[in-house]
C-alpha cells in the first residue's frame, strides 16, 4: 500500500510542474504498463510504441485528472483505448493489403498471368530488396540509381562524387555480390 500512496505522491507532485516526481512517475508508469500492453501485443516494439503513446497521454492530460487516487484506473482506460485503436489500424490495414493483393491478381490473370507468377515476383523483389540493403553504402547507391532511377553512369558520378568508370566498377562489383547473396539464392532458390 506504500507504494500506491508513493504514486498518489507523485501524480500530487507531477500535477503541481515537479519535473522530478513527473520522471518518477514515468518510470512506475512503465514498468507497470509494459507488461499488461505485452500481454495485450505479444509484440514488444507495438507494446513500446503503445507505451510511449500512454505517456505522452498521461503527460498532456494529467493535470486535468481531479482524483490522484484514481490514476491507475484512469491510465488502464487510456492504455486500453490505445490497444483498441492499434488494433483498429491492423485490421484495417490488413484488409488494405488483402485487397489490393486481390485487386493485382485480379488484374494480372486478366493479363494472363497467374497469381503464383505474382507471388514469386513479389518474393523475388522482396529478396532482393534485402539484399541490396545488406550492400556497402556506395554500391547500394549505385545499384538504387542504376536499377531505380535508371540513371547513366554520368549522372551517377554527379551524384554520387565519383568518375563515370569508377560508378561502372561499384555498379558490376555490386552486381556480382547480390550473384552471390543468400538473399538472392534463397529466392532464386539455390
């Protein structure tokens, strides 16, 4: 019950412009939310995110609550308005995606293609999105210009500080690597 009445303390003394019982209180705020919006996610960078929104909720609004006493039950409401909305947004979001996967395989068996021909192409990209990710800064560069912006070699060494040959031997080096990626392997499935 100590500390209860220790936390009554703190929202009186974060209420009143005390930036230090304001900290102390953040920090019991989230060693005793963490774990409950956890156990809500399953997921620690959403239960973070959803953590850091309570507190900056708590933040903005804790002068306006009347009865110190009832912060814990106050701050549960608002932390399980914040998974409802999270959740919300996932499955409006994966609706989103599930349609406009629908719609593209749609649109390419019209075009004749199948929908594992989408599926591997997809893959594939991805596959290479990592790997190309993975590249030393300066061929990843020239590799996103070349391939992406489809850009000359000249305009490459513009941009990138560099001779046109020397963005020719980043671009072929680059190149040879991603040949020998897992990444790519994996997709290409070798």
């Amino acid at each position: 019950m100590v500390k209860e009445n220790d936390c009554m303390d703190l929202v009186v003394q974060a209420q009143s412009g005390n930036r230090d019982g304001l900290n102390a209180l953040a920090v019991r705020v989230h060693d005793r939310l963490y774990p409950y919006l956890y156990r809500a996610t399953c997921d620690h960078h959403v239960s973070q995110d959803l953590l850091q929104e309570v507190l900056l909720t708590m933040l903005r609004r804790v002068n306006g609550l009347e009865k110190p006493e009832s912060f814990w039950p106050w701050l549960y409401k608002i932390a399980r308005s914040k998974i409802h909305q999270h959740r919300k947004f996932e499955r409006r979001r994966q609706m989103l995606h599930a349609q406009v996967f629908d719609d593209a395989c749609r649109t390419l068996r019209q075009r004749g293609n199948s929908v594992l021909e989408v599926i591997v192409r997809r893959e594939t990209r991805e596959g290479m999105a990592v790997a190309v990710s993975r590249l030393d800064g300066r061929y990843r560069d020239v590799v996103r210009l070349r391939c992406l912006d489809d850009m000359p070699y000249a305009e490459i060494a513009g941009r990138t500080e560099s001779s046109p040959e020397l963005a020719r031997v980043r671009f072929l080096r680059a190149k040879n690597s991603l040949k020998s990626s897992p990444a790519v392997a994996a997709v290409a499935g070798d």
